[in-house]
C-alpha cells in the first residue's frame, strides 16, 4: 500500500479526536484529505510530534489523542517511546507511517528495515502493539486499538510514493496553536 | 508554608525565604503546574520538592522526566496546548539539543514555557565539558531572540512577575538561570 492509501483509509476513523502530525508528507497528506482544527501540523522539529502528543495526552485524561508519526521521527525520538510507555497515559494512540525512508528529503534510506519499530514500542511497555501491511487491515486494528486502553502503537507498514504535487499546509504556525487549543478546549 | 510564601510576597523575598521548597509553592502560585526536564545537580533540590509534590498530591501538579532536553520542550508544548502552563528544568548543556525546538516550534507557533536552566561553567570554573557552553549560553539565547534572567534571591519577584508577562502576553519562552548555590543539592 502506498502512504496515501494509508492516509485515505486512516483519516475518515478520526471523529473530534486531537491529532498531533508530525512534519513531512504526514502533514501535508493529512492536510490535503481532510483539514480540521483539531490538527496540530508540526513544519519543523523533527521527532518532538510523539512528545508533544504525550503532554496533550497527560494534561486532558478525558480525550483520546492520537500522534500520527513516521518512522525517521520514531527513530529519532527514540527515548521518548520510554517515557511514553512510563507515564501510560490510558488515552494516547500512536500511529506510525513506517515507509522506511526520509521521503520527503529525497527517499534517503531510514533505519525501518531491519529495526522492527513496534517490537521498540512492546518492550519499552506501550499496552497494546499492531502491525498492518495491508489497507484493508487498518480500519479494523485502528478501532480496535482505541477501544482499549493505552498507550497504544499502531505501525502502518508502507510503499514510498508520496506525490510531491501534495499542498503544504497553508496554516501559519500561530493559526495552527490558536485553532487546536480553541478546538481541543 | 503557602500562607507564609503569601505574606512573604507583598515585602519581597529576603535572603533567607528563597529555598527550593518556596519556589517551587511561588511558582505553584503562579499556576505553573506542569514540569518535566533532564536533572542538573544544581536544581536537584527543586526536583526533589516536585518530586515531593508529587508523592503527596499536594496540588495537581505532575514532574516527568525527560529523557531529552529537546523531548522535554515538546512535552512542554503539549501541555500548553492542552491549557496547562509548563516549566522545563534543564541544565545549560541542554540548551543545544532544544536549540532547534526553540526555533522551529515555540518561536514561530508562539507557545510559551518557564525555562529553569542552570549555569554550569560560570567564569570557567568548572569541569571541562562545561566551559564552552557557560561561557555562550546567554549569548545563544540572546541570538534566538529569548529573554532571560540570572534568577537572584533578590530579583525572584520582580524576574517571575517579567516571566509571567513576556509567557501570557507575547507567549514566548522566559529562562531563568540558576547559579551554583542558589538552591540546596540534594544528593
């Protein structure tokens, strides 16, 4: 399946759930779909998407929230799938766009290959861990993995073919926390 | 101790009322109520009193540890987003990994946080790892653009009061730096 086939199938599970994106193609194919207020789009700092999910996360008990990542992201992040997995919040869903290469940059090779990201997220302790690999799959792990209580991991394994005609999100950053916190209350 | 931080308030902090028990309740005060960050033996006494906190439940307030400096801007982060204002403890060799974060998060999507970074390498005194950074950490902050205080018994109101303002009016970061022997060690 190719990213935005994940994309395609992914989005429309989404109800009024926070969603923090992090930066590259997982913004602008999730932007290009459907945009929302209650999307947080990160245009920089690379590997802080997961982070800045777990503070949402811990500070509203209450909402579901999820983390839409990529694998260059979780690789450089690593340490904070450990925190993650320490504080459990019951609440946080972590997917992952694992096409296992820095599309965005020019489809330099990640490290997804040989690493297996949710065997990372099962031993750091995240509660319940999925891999899918085919589109037909993700619908039923997605609502599977928000019905049961986190931290939960979700790893979408997919082709590289990101279309770079793709809009950028057009947003300025300030309208982007402005709009999430009115959202998210 | 919250009453006698109270009346304590109106007078100013004199020397002997700035312990790491009354600022971490000053800053509870505040509505500061989220804290995470990467330990420094300077502000391990201020930890231990969040950690203390923490254990008792006194106010709702929570200590995590981050595994990063920059991993502790984004909780930051999170946690401003999600309504609850953050404090990010870090040493100043710290300030290279969230440099970035700084940068291309909190600078340009206007999302504040209290920074409490220690000084390390003060006027070359120090273990040699620490010298280069105690030496242009406030020149980096400068350069970025972020405000900052050398946090003093004297000063404490006046620089909280400054913080507060640049945090909730212009929503920026505010740091204040800690020297060697302002807070007790607790090791």
């Amino acid at each position: 399946m190719k990213g935005t086939e994940a994309f395609q199938e992914l989005i429309p599970l989404i109800e009024d759930e926070p969603v923090v994106h992090a930066n590259g193609f997982i913004c602008r194919e999730s932007f290009a779909l459907k945009d929302r207020e209650a999307n947080f789009y990160m245009i920089g700092s690379m590997g802080l998407a997961s982070s800045i999910g777990l503070g949402v996360a811990l500070c509203k008990p209450d909402k579901k929230v999820i983390i839409i990542d990529g694998d260059g992201n979780v690789l450089m992040a690593m340490g904070t799938l450990a925190m993650i997995a320490a504080e459990a919040p019951k609440n946080l869903i972590h997917v992952v766009i694992d096409n296992e290469v820095y599309e965005s940059t020019g489809s330099q090779r990640s490290l997804s290959n040989k690493v297996k990201l949710e065997e990372v997220a099962r031993s750091t302790g995240y509660k319940n861990v999925l891999r899918v690999e085919k589109k037909e799959e993700i619908k039923a792990a997605f609502l599977k993995l928000k019905d049961s209580e986190g931290p939960n991991f979700l790893l979408i394994k997919v082709e590289p073919g990101f279309d770079p005609a793709t809009g950028r999100v057009t947003h300025t950053p300030e309208e982007i926390t402005d709009r999430f916190m009115q959202a998210i209350g | 101790m919250v009453v006698s931080v109270i009346s304590k308030i109106g007078k100013g902090l004199n020397v002997s009322s700035l312990t790491s028990q009354s600022f971490i309740e000053r800053l509870i005060q505040e509505d500061y109520k989220f804290f995470t960050g990467v330990p420094c033996s300077l502000l391990s006494g201020l930890i231990y009193e969040l950690e203390d906190q923490n254990q008792n439940q006194k106010e709702e307030i929570r200590y995590i540890p981050s595994v990063r400096e920059d991993a502790a801007v984004g909780l930051c982060v999170g946690a401003y987003l999600a309504g609850t204002m953050p404090v990010l403890l870090m040493q100043n060799s710290g300030l290279g990994y969230c440099l970035n974060a700084f940068t291309s998060l909190n600078l340009i999507y206007k999302i504040p946080a209290l920074v409490i970074m220690s000084w390390r390498g003060k006027a070359g005194k120090d273990a040699p790892e620490h010298i280069i950074m105690g030496d242009i950490d406030q020149e980096l902050l400068k350069t970025a653009g972020m405000e900052y205080s050398i946090l003093s018994e004297e000063n404490c109101e006046e620089v909280l009061k400054k913080a507060k303002q640049k945090i909730c009016e212009e929503k920026l970061p505010y740091t204040l730096i800690v020297e060697k022997g302002l807070f007790d060690e607790r090791h």
